[in-house]
C-alpha cells in the first residue's frame, strides 16, 4: 500500500489536491480536496438583485458566462419576466454563452489536457525550418520550460509526425480562442466578465454589422473545430485506447440542458433548450430532471451542517478544522447519489432523448475509435464529448446568428419587486449550473449558487459515497508511483475549476486561514 498526494493539480484551473492510495499498482482510495477558500455568496447579501450578474462573473476568469446566464436566468424568474425575455435578447444570450463554451473547449483539450499525451519538447526537436516550433524550441532552450514542463514521465506514445501536428495545433489554438473572445466581445460587449448579459435580455443591441461579423469569426471557429480538435482527439484516442476503460466513474450523469429556444417561466423540465435536461444512470433512459432531489451534504466539507440544505434555504457557514472533513467543497447529491456533469452529461442525454445530429456524431466517433457507446464513460469519452459539442454548437451558432432581427427589442422592462425569488438553471462548459436569488425589501435576502465542479469534485456525503471524480480515480491502473500520470489524465478528463467550485465563505467575512501554494 502506498498514498500518493498531488498538491496542487497542475494545468487546471484553481487549487485542487488528489490523495490517493494505490495497493497491487491499482487506486484502492482517493480523497480528492478543494484546498482554497473564496468568498461570493455572502458579498451578495443586501445588495441590488441587478448587481449579482455583474458581481458573480468574477467567480471565473474561464467560465463567466454562464454565471452571467444563471444569474440572470434567476434573477428574470424572481421578477417573473422569464417569459418576456425577446428572441433578440434570448439568441444573443445564447451566442455570448456558445462562444464562451467553444473557447473554454479549446483551452481545455490543447492547454490543460493535451500536454498529457503530446510530447511538445520532443516535437521542438525536429523543429527544421517551421516558426512556430523554432520559437518554440528558443524557449525550451533557454530552460524557459513552463507550461510543459515538469510533468509526469513514461508514456507519451504519438508518432514524430502526430507530436508535431499536435504541437503546431496548441498554437494555433491560442489564436483559436482569441477568435473566441473576439466573437464573444462582438455580442456581449467585452471578454471576460461580458455587459451583455442582464435581467431582462440583453444590453447590447442587434445589427446586421454584428451579424455579419460574427459569421465569419465562428467560421473560423469550426475550422479549427473540424480540421484540428477533432482529429487531434481522435488520434490521441488511436494510440491511447485503453483511456476508453479506465476513469468511468459513477455512471450517473446530470444535465440541466443549456441554450434556450423559447423564453418561457419555469425550470429545465419546462424549458425546449438546444441541448436538452435530464439524468441518466448505468446507461439507462433520461429521465426527467426532478430539482427537488438535489440537496448538498457537509459531512466531510468544512462547513456547519444544515437542516435545509437546498438551494434557497441553504446557508454557507464554515467550520475550519471540522472532524471527519477534508474539501471546501461542499457534496451536491441527485436523490443522495453522486452524479457527473459535464459536457459527457449533456451529449449523452441528447443522445439518450433521440437528438439526431448528436447521436450521428457520437456514433461516428464511437466507430472511427472502433468502440461501443459504454465506453464513453471514461478519460477519452469526455475529451470525445467535449470535441462533438464544440462542433455541433459551431453549427447551430451560425443559426442563431442568422435569426436575429435588427432593430427588435433586445430586453424586457423590468421593475425590482418588494420581495419576490427564482432559480436560474443553466450548464457552464464544465456542467450543471445554478443560482438562486431571494429578495425582500428590493435587495438580494440570500444567495446560492451550486457549481459544475463542486458535483464532480465533490467529497465523499454523509453515506461516505465518494464524489465523482473519486468514484473514477478507484480502481485506476498506477504503473509506476513515481509519476502518477494515470491519475492526472483522469483528474483532467473532467475539466475541474477550483475557482468555481470553492465560490464560498464565511458567514461572518472573516479570514479562516491563509494558505501558500508552493
Ligand atoms: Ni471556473 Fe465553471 C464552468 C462554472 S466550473 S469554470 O464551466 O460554473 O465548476
Ligand atoms: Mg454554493
């Protein structure tokens, strides 16, 4: 038996520490930890209900979108405008959101992931007359290593020709995902923390300059999508097919559905989304999101346990030094069991619901990686997943760009009431996303947000079932302790976002404690 402890997660976003403990060359246990202690909810309290789609944005540099889109998806269910919201202000709210999504992908699989499989400082070596790898090669030279360096040793497998291809296409994934923000700034004002998106629609207008714009950024969006990001996962897939059976995790996965195509009140089950709501266990049918099944645990979360522990009712007081507790995340639990989000989620739950072009991509990846559909519960189905989205919502993008009207109504009026609350339901890249607002006497009462990576994070719940991310860490092969590189790969597979995950604090603001990171 031996414990291996990585401290911090390098190349994710925000502070996460796995601890594993590997017996026979397997992983028998993993207690995965949010080490970092933020603070957003609390800020909220007592402040304009307009300011909380501004002020949550800075809860991720990553993924501000979609805390824009939660945030303002709860905030027009408590002023019960959700139904006024008009196409203009819906469809751009939804291509500020799409564009987000594209540029977090890119970032993930090349960026964070990648590295993990592609040699660079190999493909450096045979630089020859390219610009690209000679600068590259400069760099590595003068011992300037980082980001590719240090890393875990003893498995990269691609061709010299694939380590190359893939090397040129980091770079040109950088400029992938300033295509990315550029097309985000063009409808939503400016990236990050857009001023897009606020209650009621949107504050940025409609004009056929826009639109024209926008189409040929997102053209040269999928280019990249299609000509680069696919292939490169599928060739990583070709020499890496043993990522199809190892990380599976809890076999439950959970989508509130994403991308409204009607401005409609109520939550997921009542919404037409583009990519649609529903849980799915064990490869079974999706069914119906049922919200009054989610709860969060604190067992073993530094937190005071709560007797409500759901959304509205739910208070965040922390309790550092807690006995038995070991994250800052707190354990969001679907009808007490562990459930995955994420991009798997969503495209499995189209598929599963008959989603045409979703069930045509999935499977032709599924036959071109020569595997059947139960193995895209694994390291390589989730970089699969993420890459079939990027491409299918490059499509419908150009679609809604092409719908909007210029010079209609981009926003409803809007008057703050005396006391009114909503939940805004809606996915961010990484998954299932939630804020719920209560106002009374016009201001914000209280505030929660439940997030995409506090559910794959999250630690083990009062039934001691682990959370996600560890349920896929046990029973991982570890061939050499030393470099644990089997253990990152399925960390990273789930796109983790620490600054996310740890959006909370002390009920009292005060300072629980102050922690380097070496
Ligand atoms: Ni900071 Fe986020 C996304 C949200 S993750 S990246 O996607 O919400 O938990
Ligand atoms: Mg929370």
């Amino acid at each position: 038996m031996q414990k291996i402890t990585i401290d911090p997660i390098s190349r994710i976003e925000g502070h996460l520490k796995a601890e594993v403990v590997v017996d026979g060359g397997t992983v028998k246990e993993a207690n995965v930890s949010g080490t970092l202690f933020r603070g957003f909810e609390n800020i909220l309290s007592q402040r304009d209900p307009r300011d909380a789609v501004i002020i949550t944005q800075r809860v991720c540099g990553v993924c501000p979108i979609c805390h824009a889109t939660a945030s303002a998806t709860a905030v027009d269910a408590a002023l019960g405008i959700d139904a006024q919201v008009p196409d203009n202000g819906r469809i751009t709210r939804n291509i500020i959101l799409g564009a987000n999504y594209l540029q977090s992908h890119i970032l993930h699989f090349y960026i964070l992931a990648a590295l993990d499989f592609v040699d660079v400082t190999a493909a450096a070596d045979y630089a020859g007359d390219d610009l690209d790898l000679r600068t590259l090669k400069d760099f590595i030279a003068h011992g300037e290593l980082g980001p590719f360096v240090p890393r875990y040793e003893g498995d990269y497998r691609l061709s010299k020709e694939q380590n190359i291809l893939c090397t040129k296409h980091y770079l040109e994934a950088l400029r992938a995902r300033r295509t990315c923000h550029e097309l985000l700034a063009v409808f939503g004002g400016k990236m990050p923390h857009n001023c897009g998106i606020v209650p009621g629609g949107v504050s940025t207008d409609v004009s056929a300059d826009k639109v024209v714009t926008g189409l040929g950024k997102i053209q040269q969006i999928r280019q990249f999508v299609e000509e680069c990001y696919v292939p490169d996962v599928l060739a990583v897939a070709g020499v890496y097919s043993d990522y199809f059976g190892i990380g599976a995790g809890c076999g439950t996965l959970l989508s509130y559905g994403v991308f409204d195509l009607e401005s409609k009140a109520g939550g997921p089950p009542e919404r037409t989304r583009f990519l649609p709501q529903g849980i799915t266990s064990n490869g079974g049918p999706a069914e119906p999101v049922d919200m009054t099944k989610i709860a969060e645990n604190v067992k073993h979360s530094w937190y005071m346990n709560q007797t409500k522990p759901t959304f509205l009712d739910a208070r965040t007081v922390s309790a550092p030094g807690k006995q038995g507790a070991y994250s800052w995340l707190k354990a969001p639990r679907y009808d007490d069991k562990a459930a995955e989000v994420g991009p798997l989620a969503r495209v499995m739950v189209a598929y599963k619901q008959g989603d045409k072009r979703i069930k045509s991509e999935v499977n032709g990846v599924a036959s071109a990686a020569g595997i059947g559909l139960d193995k895209c519960y694994s390291v390589l189905g989730r970089h699969a997943a993420r890459a079939i989205e990027a491409k299918v919502l490059c499509d419908a993008m150009s679609d809604w760009m092409l719908a909007l009207k210029p010079g209609e109504p981009v926003s409803a009026p809007l008057v703050i009431p005396n006391e009114g609350e909503g939940i805004g339901f809606t996915e961010g890249p990484r998954g299932a996303l939630c804020h719920a607002i209560r106002i009374k006497n016009k201001v914000i009462e209280n505030y929660q947000l439940v997030v995409p990576t506090t559910w794959n994070a999250s630690p083990k719940d009062a039934n001691d079932q682990p959370g996600p991310i560890e349920q896929a860490l046990i029973g991982c092969p570890v061939k050499d302790p030393a470099n644990p590189f089997e253990v990152v790969r399925v960390i990273r597979s789930f796109d983790p976002c620490l600054a996310c995950a740890v959006h909370v604090m002390d009920g009292r603001g005060r300072e629980l404690g102050v922690y380097r990171i070496a």
